[in-house]
C-alpha cells in the first residue's frame, strides 16, 4: 500500500474514533490515551521510523475494540481496521 492511502485511510479512521470519543463519554479515557498516538503517525513525515507508542499503538487498540465490542461494534470495527493497517506498515 502506497504511503498516501496509508495516511488517507489512517485520517479517516481517526475521525471514526475521534467521533465516536466526543459522543461517548465512556470511550474518553481509553481513546484519549490513543488518539495523540494515532494523529502523530498521521503526520508523521513519510519515512519516518515508528516510536515506542506507536510499536504498542496495535495491542492498545485491541484492548479498546474488545472492551467496546458489546455496546460500540463500529468503534470495535474502526480499532481493528486500524490494528490491520498498522500490520500492514510493519508495526
């Protein structure tokens, strides 16, 4: 996958967890701790090697997907989508 569509479809699923932390006060604490994480590698300049954060970024989502699933599946689905592009990438 080209390093554009990477970012496109990391943008957007950012907003998709972005939204979902503003409408749910429950989703604020674990995705506030994840959403910085997230926007950096968004803006990341191309090329750039991933941080410790973003080496643990995959495992943090699936904590959050699992803990959601029940009561938010498309934050759940928005997480695992996320945790398959950074598989992707490498990380």
């Amino acid at each position: 996958m080209d390093e554009n569509t990477l970012r496109d479809k990391l943008a957007k699923l950012h907003a998709e967890l972005s939204s979902a932390h503003q409408e749910d006060p429950a989703a604020r604490q674990s995705l506030g701790e994840i959403l910085p994480d997230v926007k950096r590698m968004v803006e990341q300049p191309a090329g750039t090697n991933p941080s410790s954060a973003d080496a643990t970024l995959p495992a943090r989502l699936e904590r959050v997907a699992v803990q959601f699933e029940a009561d938010h599946p498309t934050l759940a689905s928005s997480a695992r989508r996320l945790i398959d592009l950074l598989n992707e990438v490498g990380i």
